[in-house]
C-alpha cells in the first residue's frame, strides 16, 4: 500500500464522518422531540448518545472500501480480521447503548473478536493468547476514558497518531491503513463531542476506538522487524488508559467498594474537584498521553534507548499518586440529633443571633433563679444537676445576690422599709 493509498483513505474517513456527524447533530438538536412511551428517554437523547456510530460508519466504510479496492496487498487477511472483530465491538457496543448488557457477556464478546483477529493475523499460539488478553484489557482500559467531553476522543486520537508512525517506520504500511482512517475519523468527530457535547461515543464508539487501538497495536508488535525494542514501545502507547483503569481499581479497593460499579472516581472526574474545566481535563489527560506516545515511537524507531520509557513510567505512577489524593467519594452523610445546640450550630449567621437573644434571656432571668431555689420547700438540685448558670447579653455570667436567710415576702417588705 502506498501512501497516497493511505491519504486517500484518511480523507474519506474524514469526510464521512463530518457528513453524518452533522446530520447526527441537526436530529440530535432539533427542537420538541416528545418523550417516546413507556417512560423511556427521548429520542433526540438516544441519537445523542449513540452519536460514536457515526464515527465507527466512517472508519469503517473508508478502510472496507480500502480493503476492498487491494490496498492492504499481503496483509489483507490481518486488517480485515481487525476490522471485523471491531465492527463486531462496536455492534456490541450498541446494543449496549440501547439497552444495557450483562459484563461476563461484553466481555465474552470482546474475547471473541479479539480471538478472531489473531487468527486472522496468523500468530502464533502463545503469542495468540497474550495479543488476544492484551485486546481485551486495553480495549476496556480506552473505554473506560468515555467519562467527560472530549477526553476518549483526544487520547485516541493522540494514540492512533503514534500507532501510525510505528506502522510507517516497521516498514509495513498496511497495517497503517485503520490507524489513519482512525485518525481521521476521530479528527471529525472531535468537534461534536468537544464540551459541551452534542454527540457522544458512547459504548459504540468507545469500544471500537480501544479494540481498533488495542488490536492494532498488537498486530503491528507482532509484525515489528527483530531488533526493535517494539516489546517495551507499543505498550507505553497505552498508558494513560492503564492509568486510569489503575487509579479507579486501587481508589474502590480502599473505600471498599465494588470494582464494577462505575462513579466518580476516574482522571477527568478528580481533576474537576481541583477546579480545573472539563475542556482543561480533556487537554491535560491528552498532553499526558502525548509524553508516553512521543517516547514510544522514538524508541521503536530506534531514535531512543529503552530506558528512556522509564520516564514517562514514573511520570505516570507519580501523577497516579497524586490523583489518589484528591477524595473522589463523599463521606456519608448522617441526620444531625434534634436539639437545640445542634440547630443553632448548622444555621450561620442567624443562629448566632438567637444564641445572644437566649443569653439576654437568660440574664434577665438569673437574678430569679436562687430566689426560687432559697423558698421554703424548694429542693437543692444537687450538683451537676442543677440549671445551667444564667449569662449576661456578653456571655458573662451572671452573680446572684447574697442569700438573707429571709423568706421572699419578708425581704420584699424589709427593701421597702429601708427605701
């Protein structure tokens, strides 16, 4: 395949995916779409969240038609099976749009298609097996990342970039026919899915991206000419997604939750707590896969020694870190007992207010309470028992006046005499 075959390819994709983007879009956006019945979401939501077909229809028309026309030459059986076993994920994927799937099922097919491709490619069964575990968790890892606007589509698009500089220089251009409409097709749809989002991904085009990525990836670390430190530079291609898939593992594990129920808790998700903007943490996540993607290609070039991936290894494992550090869930949140101390604490500004409006109260009071305990047959509240000392407006406590060891009638006529 040449490399205008390769343009040729790239361009198509683009153009069909900004074609049905688009149309996508207008349907998505038109306004007064009744709710459909049964209680079930809008369609005009539906075609928003299933928007990533339109991405998977134009990587997919332009690289079939590619085939189609001879362009992959020898290579034709192990394109063609990673373009099916994506198509089949991405099949999948909407289904599960429509109407959520079971994971052992998912995962089933995922496998499935994975198994399909190394056939196809002709590997050998040990390193059959590993491509096809390799697919699937780095497939899942990519997915993962559809959690904010733009952020899957700008890593995938970042990582099929390095995959097609690989594929270039291992001097096997067919198998940089997907990672160019890949390109192209996320290139398109980048703009739609930018915050705020008019389309989605969804599971459609989310799993389609990681297979394709996954897949492609381990077909061009299978063809790679001996010599190269391909083994150490196609897997660091994938390291934002481990990351996170990483970072949400370790952060459930500790707060004792189940690792498959999704939350808040992944890159995007933890850097909007530190107030940076979802286009920021779309930006970011895509600058950090950039350093691990530079480094890859330059060491599979043989531009760069292996070790030089260590760098962007610890950079990863220290942003990680970091990130584990940001809380990610809520502490529970408990109802406060019903009393007065507690209602007054939680209510600012005018509580406090009433607090000295109590006080005052109270000192106005105070002067009457030894009064009434020095009558005779009141009873001496014993100690720690007693009311609480009555308090000036200030805060101060009050000072009663010294007892006269007279009834209350007595002293009452005794202060009229002296005045």
């Amino acid at each position: 395949m040449n490399v205008l075959g390769i343009i040729a390819s790239g361009v198509a994709a683009l153009f069909i995916t900004v074609a049905l983007a688009k149309s996508a879009r207008r349907v998505a956006l038109r306004p007064h779409v009744p709710n459909e019945p049964g209680g079930r979401a809008p369609r005009a939501e539906v075609l928003r969240r299933t928007g990533g077909a339109t991405a998977v229809l134009g990587v997919g028309t332009a690289t079939g038609v590619a085939l189609w026309l001879g362009a992959a030459d020898d290579a034709a059986g192990s394109v063609g099976g990673l373009l099916a076993g994506a198509g089949i994920v991405a099949a999948l994927g909407l289904v599960h749009d429509l109407k959520p799937l079971w994971t052992a099922l998912r995962l089933g097919a995922q496998t499935a298609a994975a198994i399909l491709v190394v056939c196809l490619a002709g590997l050998p069964p040990a390193a059959g097996v590993l491509a096809a575990l390799w697919i699937v968790l780095v497939t899942n890892a990519f997915a993962l990342l559809d959690h904010a606007d733009g952020l899957l589509t700008a890593v995938g698009l970042v990582t099929a970039a390095g995959l097609l500089a690989c594929a270039l220089v291992g001097g096997d251009p067919a198998l940089a026919l997907l990672p160019t409409t890949l390109v192209a097709g996320l290139a398109g749809f980048l703009l739609h899915t930018w915050h705020p989002a008019r389309l989605r991904l969804g599971a459609t085009g989310a799993q389609f991206t990681g297979f394709a990525l996954a897949a492609s990836g381990a077909l061009i670390l299978a063809a790679a000419p001996s010599g190269r430190a391909a083994w150490a530079a196609l897997p660091a291609l994938a390291t934002v997604a481990l990351a996170d898939s990483a970072l949400v593992l370790i952060s459930r594990r500790r707060a004792a939750r189940s690792p498959l129920r999704d939350t808040d808790d992944h890159i995007a998700h933890r850097l909007r707590r530190v107030r940076v903007t979802v286009p920021g943490a779309a930006v970011l996540t895509a600058l950090w896969a950039a350093v691990p993607v530079a480094t890859g290609t330059l060491v599979y070039a043989e531009l760069l020694h292996p070790a030089f991936l260590l760098l962007p290894l610890a950079g990863t494992a220290a942003a990680v870190f970091a990130l584990l550090r940001i809380p990610a869930y809520g502490s529970p949140r408990t109802a406060p007992p019903r009393t007065g101390s507690s209602r007054t604490a939680s209510s600012g500004a005018a509580p406090s207010r009433t607090a000295a409006a109590r006080r005052a109260q109270a000192s106005g009071v105070g002067a009457a309470i030894p009064a009434a305990a020095s009558a005779p047959g009141a009873k001496a509240s014993a100690p720690g028992q007693g009311a609480p000392a009555a308090r000036t407006a200030a805060g101060h406590p009050t000072v009663p006046p010294p007892p006269t060891g007279r009834p209350p009638a007595e002293a009452t006529t005794a202060a009229a005499e002296r005045g």
